[in-house]
C-alpha cells in the first residue's frame, strides 16, 4: 500500500520522519531499554529532553524572556475556560471577535467565568464572499481585561492576517490550527494558545505562551493544573505532564528546525495554499465561499456545485489514499486541512483527483 495523504483537520497528519523515529526509539528511549512513556517525568533526562522542547519551541517563535511557555492539558477547549479564569476577574468585561464556530465555543465558555463577555463583531457578508469586519467596526470596551480572536478558524476556513494591534487590552490568541505556521511577532500578544493535535503533535495536550506581567491573577477558584502562574512556577510539572505528547511535540519541533523554521514552511504554506485555492477559482464545479484576503492558508474549505456527488467524491478520494477530506459536520461539503506535515506533492495530487473527477462528472 502506498502512503496515503491525509487531509484530515485534528488530530491531523504528523511528518512522518518524526513517526518513524518515535517508532525506533519507542521500546527503547535513548537506551534506557524502556519507553519514554515508562520513565519518570523528574528523572534528568526527561527533564532535559521537555527543556529541549521548549527551547526548540522559543527558538522557531523568537519568543522572548518575558514570555512563560507552558505545556498544559486539556487541549485547545481547555484553554477556552483557562484564559478567563487566569487573566480577568470575575467581575470583569472581556472583549472577543466573532470569526467562526472555534470563537463561538470560546465565548460561550468565558461566559461561565467572568461579568460580561462583550462581542465586537465578526463575520460579515461581502459579494466577494464571506470576510470579517474590519476593525474600525468592532465595538471594544473601554476597559477590557483582554481582547481574545481566532486568528484561523478551522472549520469555516475563515483567518484574520493582519494581528489587530490598535488595541489597548492584552491580545490572547487562539492559534490551534495556525501556531508555527509562519512567522509571527509574539510580542503583540499577551497570550497565545494551541490544541496541539494540529500543527505541533497529539491531542490533548495544549501550548500556552504567557506573559510575565499577566501571571498572578488567576480567580480564586481556578483548578490548580489550569492555573497559568502555577504552571510556570513547576515548569509544566505540577501534576505528571502528558509525557508522551510532550516528547512527540519536541520531535516535531525538530523536525520544523531541520526544514528551516517557520520561514521556510511559511513559503511553502503559501504554496500549497495558492495551488489549492486556483485550482478551485479557476473551476465552476467546486467553489469557495470565502473572501480572498480572508482565506485560511491551513483550512481550505470547498463545496462541489452538485451535493448530490459530494458521497462519490469523498469514495473515489479515499480509494486513490486522499483521506480526511469530508467537510465538518456543522458545515458540510469538503474540507482540505494542509498543516505544515502536508507536503506540497499532497496537495498537488488532490488537485490532480479534483481536476479528474470534475472531468469525469461535467
Ligand atoms: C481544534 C480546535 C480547538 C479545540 O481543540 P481541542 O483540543 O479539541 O479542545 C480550539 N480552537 C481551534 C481554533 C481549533 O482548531
């Protein structure tokens, strides 16, 4: 059987180089004759492997010394609850944009923990398709605790380019789907987050960046392993750390070092996503719906003109090893997620198949 190309959104495709060497160390950590997932997660050379990782990590992002990096549980959602309870008081207005599903579950969560969760805005209509206001629009409070967005909403396909940085409140990101995707200048935030079982390893597991100046807050009843200030005091050991997604994280940062940083896949990102998205306006029988300026570079959402073939098109894709390509159940239609593990001859045979299929079918 030939490598399949495998599309799917989260938990997604991982380089295969890093899968094959977590298969040749797996019975055998660095000759210890155990597993990384037996050892101890205090015993020295685990602590020196997870400091490695987080070195890696700070070394693709530039992030600087007044940031904490914490590696937490709970995924990406576990972080919608962790980002009120750490960084606003119960009492306090928070203000978040409105770019799709991901950020409707994030406000919906902060509602729980916090006075007033005040919307600026969203999604907006255009004839070129679907966009996100523009900031002159958003109605910002005068005193936020923080200002939360979703730089790249996963399902919708929908991503905000330009970091808004007119803002007085501390920006928080939610980068699951987009962290490590090409450069970024952390300074312009406050918190970033990821789930991490999209561009950086399993599922679970999550990556908080934190700056210093906003540790020290956290409600009173915030759950002590949610607890950023916590965290960062115990390096991201308070309780045992998912030792196995930590490992596997620090392999993918390897990785995205051997390939040239984010710099390097950034270019090919553009690429893939260029490829992609020309195909698709270049023919009438799929379509995108969402403005050009607005695209995702990782999420590529497209919808054949005719539903009634879309149960083909996912049966003939998978029988050429094109997997993971069905829309999200709240959207439907298809769905093309090109994480930096997706090389670009991927994204060039789905091109190949859609072009076929289409002359099969128009
Ligand atoms: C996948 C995803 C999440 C949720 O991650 P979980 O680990 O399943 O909680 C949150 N935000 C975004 C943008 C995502 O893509």
């Amino acid at each position: 059987m030939t490598t399949p190309f495998n599309f799917s959104a989260g938990p997604a495709m991982l380089p295969r180089a890093v899968l094959e060497r977590a298969q040749e160390e797996l019975r055998s950590w660095r000759g210890s004759g155990i597993s990384v997932m037996e050892i101890s997660h205090r015993d020295p050379a685990f602590m020196a492997m997870a400091a490695k990782a987080e070195q890696d990590l700070r070394d693709l992002m530039t992030i600087p010394e007044n940031y904490q990096v914490l590696f937490m549980h709970g995924g990406g959602r576990g972080q919608f609850s962790a980002v009120p309870q750490n960084i606003a008081g119960p009492d306090a207005t928070v203000d978040y944009l409105n770019c799709g599903i991901w950020s409707d579950f994030a406000i919906r969560e902060a509602q729980k923990y916090v006075a007033k969760v005040n919307v600026v805005g969203g999604v907006v209509d255009t004839e070129q398709g679907r966009a996100i206001a523009a900031p002159e629009q958003w109605q910002v409070s005068e005193n936020a605790a923080y200002f939360h967005y979703c730089p790249n909403e996963t399902v919708d396909g929908i991503a905000l380019h330009t970091i808004p940085d007119h803002l007085s409140a501390p920006l928080v990101a939610d980068m699951s789907s987009s962290i490590l995707s090409e450069p970024l200048t952390v300074e312009k935030f406050g918190v970033i987050y990821a789930g991490a079982q999209k561009n950086i390893g399993p599922s679970g597991f999550a990556i908080a960046i934190v700056r210093d100046d906003l540790l020290g807050h956290a409600q009173q009843n915030t759950s002590t392993i949610m607890d950023y200030t916590v965290q960062a005091q115990d390096r991201s050991m308070y309780n045992t750390p998912n030792t196995w997604a930590w490992y596997l994280s620090g392999l993918v940062f390897e990785w995205l070092k051997e390939q040239g940083g984010v710099e390097a896949i950034g270019a090919i990102n553009q690429l893939k996503a260029d490829t992609l998205y020309q195909y698709i306006d270049s023919s009438s029988f799929y379509s995108n719906p969402v403005h050009p300026d607005f695209r995702s570079k990782m999420n590529v959402p497209f919808l054949l003109a005719d539903p009634a073939r879309d149960g083909d098109f996912l049966k003939q894709a998978e029988q050429q090893g094109l997997l993971g390509l069905k829309g999200h159940r709240f959207v439907g239609g298809m769905r093309a997620s090109i994480y930096n593990a997706m090389p670009l001859a991927g994204v060039e045979a789905l091109v190949a198949f859609m072009r076929e299929f289409e002359q099969k079918h128009s």
